[in-house]
C-alpha cells in the first residue's frame, strides 16, 4: 500500500481524477503484488524502490499509478529482517542475505557475495530469531560495521564484524565482555551535520546510554574506555 505523494493520510485509491500520485494498493495497479513475504524495504532512488523478501528480492521501478513494474533482482537469496541494508557514498547497496551472508547490489546487476571463503559461515550462524541485523556506513573508516541488536534485553555477547572497503576484507568487533554486555549496541544510526568531516556514528547500548564511535578511543586486555 502507498499513500498519496505528500499526503500520508489520503487513501483514496478510485480518486474521480486519477493521476499518478494517487495512493496505490498493489491489487489495483498495473505493478501488482509482491511475490513474496517482504522482510525489508530500501528506498534505493527516485525510481526504485526495493523489496527485500523471505526468498528473493523485487525492484518496483517507476510510479506503480503510472506504469511502474516489479522486476526480479534475485530468486536466489532474500533480505533479512528489518533494516539489515546500507548505501555507500557510491549509491551501491549493501545488505544481509536472507539465509546470511553479505551481499552488494547496484541496479541491472545481480547481487555479489562478498563474505564468500571470508565469514560467510559466521554469517549463517546469526540467530535471526534472537537478532536483527544493522549495517551501517563509516565514512571516517571508509567501511560498513554489520551489528547484531538484540530483540529483546541482550545479555549475550555477540559478534560484530567490520569490512573495510580497501582491501576488501573482514574484521570482528566485540563490546564488553562475557560478563558485562551493557555496551553492546541495541540500535545504531549515523548523524550528520553541514561540516564535511562530522558524521557521527552513534550507538545505544543496553545500558540504556547512547555512545559515539570514536577513531580516537581502543580498547584492549590492558586499557579499556568508552
């Protein structure tokens, strides 16, 4: 279901002018349904909006009350559930397969498996029962962090991972110990302000406190800080 274009609560879909901002419920437009349980939407670009499925993935592109269709992007793997996708500054999708593993996607191509001979197994083994995925884009590291939040409370300490785009490899991040998970994410966002080098990426943690991912704070078996 869409609503109207600029208008969230008009749900008119037999408006007596019709034009194509008009809401659109998928049973009544040319577009028709998606083929699948969706578990994710990514609002790739003007023109495409992307369906992440239980099984497989569609692009709707154009305006479905003006000619829009969905087209196949994969009927090999789907999205995870909730938000488990980024963008880097590129425009080029990144997201967590359905079944795990890290893909890439750029329009008219197929999705690319990058965690393939690297964490693909560790990747599969993510209970998504327990955890939802968040991948977010680190301009400063020029990289994407892949989070497992909890559903719930937390509690357990998890893998994170980080891949670095350079030379295109993987490597984990853990927060707190076995025993004191209280900074271990819950949510994560990236802030961003007018100054070219002040994107923020910020964490909140089970303990209820929102930390900032700092290039300038470590932490090892000796020294430890926030």
């Amino acid at each position: 279901f869409l609503s109207k274009k600029d208008d969230p609560e008009n749900w008119d879909f037999f408006p007596p002018t019709p034009t194509e901002i008009d809401a659109v419920a998928g049973n009544n437009s040319l577009a028709g349904l998606c083929p699948d349980i969706i578990n994710s939407v990514v609002p790739y670009s003007e023109d495409i909006l992307v369906f992440g499925g239980d099984h497989s993935i569609w692009a709707l592109v154009g305006d479905p009350a003006a000619g829009g269709r969905l087209e196949l992007v994969s009927d090999i793997t789907g999205m995870a559930f909730g938000r488990p996708w980024t963008k880097d500054p590129n425009g080029v999708l990144y997201f967590i397969g359905s079944r795990g593993g890290l893909f890439r996607w750029v329009p008219g191509a197929k999705p690319e498996r990058l965690s393939l001979y690297k964490i693909e197994r560790q990747l599969q083994d993510i209970d998504f029962a327990s955890f939802y995925v968040r991948l977010i884009w680190n301009y400063r590291d020029e990289g994407l962090h892949i989070f497992q939040c909890p559903f719930g409370s937390g509690g357990t300490q998890v893998s994170h991972w980080f891949w670095e785009q350079r030379p295109d490899a993987f490597a984990k991040d853990l927060f707190g110990t076995s025993s004191y998970t209280n900074v271990q994410p819950t949510a994560v966002c990236v802030v961003d302000g007018a100054a070219f080098d002040d994107p923020a990426l910020l964490l909140g943690c089970e303990d209820g406190h929102v930390r900032m991912w700092d290039p300038d704070a470590k932490s090892d078996d000796t020294r430890t800080d926030d």
